[in-house]
C-alpha cells in the first residue's frame, strides 16, 4: 500500500520511520517532511495546510492511507476534506478535533461527564478575568483556548504575575487567536504522565506511558517550550492507574464524544497528572505528541499500520497492542536561545553512528537539505534517542549518542528523566 503522512517535525519522522517497518507498506510520501524523513519517505513540498493540494495529490498517486501528524491541519478539518473526496485518511473529524482546539470545549466536557480535572473558570472578557484573579488560589495556570503549539500555557505563582499573565494572552495576543478566550484553572500538583491512546469510535487502547520536559532549562526553568525530552515508561504509572484511568478517564472520554455526537477516532492523547486525590486530566491532544512519539514507537511491537487500519474500521477490539519490557529516552538537540530566537542554516554532523538495530535513533525536528548537506532549519533540531533496559540505562545511551551530534548552536537539557532514575 501507499502512505501519506502529513507534517515535517520530529513526531512525523518517528511515525515514517515506523510505519516504513510493515510489511503492508510499499511506499511512503511525507508532505512537506524534512532532512531525515527523506531516508523513509518521498518529501513533497506541500504545507500541511493546503487541503485541497493534498487531497489531489492523494488521488493522483492513488495513496491507500493518509497520515496526519499535526494538531492544526485536524483542528481545521483536513480529515472532513479527504473521506468527502473518498480518500481512506487517519484522525479525528473536525468536530471531534475540537477536543484538542478548544481547552474550554475540554473542560466543559469533563465537567458535564464526570471526568476528573481541575477546577476552572473560562473567560472572554479579559476584564472579568483580571477581577477573578483578585480572590482566586494561587498558583494558578492559565491556558489560552486554541492551540499555541504546546505553549499557551502560563503558570503563575502569584496574582501580580497572573494578572500580568492574562494580558499576555487576552490584550497582547501572545498567542495570537488562540487567546480570545481563556481558562484560568486550579494549580495541580503530583507526577505528570502522558498517554497516547487508539482510539475506533468504541473502543480505546491505551499505548505506554512517557513524561514530557517542557522547560527549556535544566531543573524545568526557564520558558515553556514544544519539549525539551521525553522518557518512557513512567515508573509512576502503575497497572493499578492504567486500570484505574481505564474506568474513569479513557472509557468515559470516549462515551462522552458519542454523546455529543463527536465520534473520535484517530490518537487521543491525555495529559495526566497523579495527585493526592487520584489521577486527573491536564489536556487532551487529537494527536500523537511530541517528543513523546519519538519513545513510544521505538518500544512498539505491534505493526503501526495495523492499528491504524483497525481504528479506521472499527476493529480495535480485534488487536493486540505489545511493547517491549525495556525503557527510551529522547533528548531533544535545539539551536540555542529557542523558543525565542535562534540562527540557522548550521551544518550537522554525526548521523553515521545511529543504528536502529544497536536501539539508537536520531529523528529530524528542524532540518533540510542545503549544498549536498543537512543543516539546522528549527528551533528543535533532533530528537536523540535510546533505549535501555531500564530509565537509567536508556538515559545513559541517549546522552552518550547526544554527543556524537555536533553543530553549531546546539543546546539540550542535561536532566531529562534524571530526577526519575534516581528516585
């Protein structure tokens, strides 16, 4: 079969890199890719927003299965596009999609069914917003409404700098749209754990578990960023949770978008956070994160495609989903001084001693082809993986192969999953 699979960052090579492994899979086009998705896919330069040019070069080269990687071109309704053109595509519709577009929509929705999260206030009027902050809990967490690239989200310890927070997002547009509306929610505490789950319309598989590192510094200082790194599994994420989150989380969610006539399918992706009083939502995604992607699949056994084929037709029930008992880290290379400003266009050398079969993988963020050579074209460069047989040895084998990189510019975090395997 042909594949398409749309967006160019690190999520998106892991997932080329991965579905170039099933024997189903004959050829593979990623559009607009990057330096190193082009060793697993023909690059097309089409920008992962331009539907109907899509679309038609799905007819075109009669591509048996898209692909989408990114949460923009879902929000906007790509996949509504492409089943209205007769094309076989993989992800959430535009009203389910919303899931992942709308943090309010995503309250609303764990309020109205029971679902566990923080408690919250929405608002429009960034007036109102400031009057609420004179008497609210602090910290508190504000969160611009649409997507902001994984960054619209401000922790604020005190109320000068949550007021000054909600003029960031509501007057000065630091988000641009995406803050037209915002929700100010109940700081929570407790461990952070990612789960990336299939889903059919009915049935939900839940994938291992993996932890962001936002921060962009050391200690998580710094600006919040698209992730620094990932590891997986969460030690903290327990088959008592997994069961736990089964039965009031993931099965709940999924009744829910049925309920509201938003069947979903495609990866829903839930944020969790493990407090005192239990595990409770932080966000949802409609897609498969990043760089979590990039130690998740590295760890799967189960044939990609397939699970992608059984969420399409409804046959989720149907499949086995296996990882391996072992442990991945990802380290993600950036150009110094990202997320604000950084250079490009800097040569990168190293990639010969990455091998797949030695659990070393280097996944393409931010790069391109420039004269005969790969060069720096983001702010997150590489993800730098490895697996372990356990955290600390998967983490050992990510820093180590994090040097065998060099360009000039380059920056990483130095704790990624440390706190955790030296607990």
């Amino acid at each position: 079969m042909k594949v398409l699979i749309i967006g160019g960052g690190g999520r998106e090579h892991a997932i080329a890199w991965k579905v170039a492994k099933s024997p189903l899979v004959d050829k593979i086009y990623c559009a607009p890719g990057n330096a190193g998705i082009a060793s697993d896919a023909e690059c097309v330069p089409i920008g992962a927003m331009e539907f109907d040019a899509l679309a038609d070069f799905a007819l075109e080269k009669k591509i048996d299965l898209t692909v989408v990687g990114m949460d923009d071109p879902l929000c906007a309704g790509i996949v509504d596009v492409f089943e209205e053109k007769g094309l076989r595509i993989f992800g959430p519709r535009k009203n389910a999609a919303i899931i992942e577009g709308s943090k309010a929509f995503s309250k609303d929705l764990m309020k109205k069914y029971g679902i566990p999260t923080a408690q919250y206030e929405t608002f429009d009027d960034p007036l109102k917003a400031l009057e609420y902050l004179e008497t609210a809990k602090m910290p508190i967490v504000l969160k611009a409404d649409g997507l902001a690239l994984g960054k619209g989200v401000l922790i604020c310890k005190d109320a000068q700098e949550a007021k000054a927070g909600v003029r960031q997002i509501m007057e000065d547009k630091k988000f641009g749209s995406a803050g037209d509306k915002t929700v100010i929610e109940q700081f929570m505490t407790g461990r952070e754990v990612s789960v990336l789950c299939f889903c059919d319309g009915k049935d939900i598989v839940p994938m291992t578990s993996a932890q962001d590192h936002k921060r962009a510094g050391d200690g998580d200082t710094g600006l919040n960023t698209g992730g620094m790194g990932t590891f997986s599994p969460s030690p903290f994420y327990t088959k008592e949770i997994d069961a736990w989150c089964m039965d009031h989380i993931y099965k709940p969610t999924v009744a829910a978008m049925n309920a509201e006539g938003r069947t979903f399918k495609g990866i829903l992706f839930v944020g969790l956070m493990l407090t005192d009083d239990g595990p409770k939502v932080l966000e949802y995604n409609a897609r498969f994160g990043d760089p979590e992607t990039q130690v998740v699949l590295p760890r799967m056994k189960t044939d990609l495609v397939e699970m992608f084929e059984a969420c399409i037709d409804g046959t989720l029930a149907q499949k086995k989903l296996e990882f391996e008992d072992n442990a991945a880290v990802c380290v993600v290379l950036a150009s110094d001084g990202y997320p604000v400003s950084y250079e490009k266009g800097f040569a990168i050398s190293g990639f010969d001693r990455f091998h797949d079969d030695e659990g070393y993988y280097c996944f393409h963020a931010g790069t391109k082809f420039a004269d005969g050579q790969i060069v720096t074209n983001g702010g997150r460069v590489l993800g730098v993986t490895a697996k372990g047989a356990d955290l600390k040895a998967a983490r050992a084998n990510a820093y180590k192969a994090a040097e065998w990189i060099d360009f000039k510019n380059k920056y990483m975090r130095h704790d990624i999953g440390k706190a955790i395997d030296e607990a």
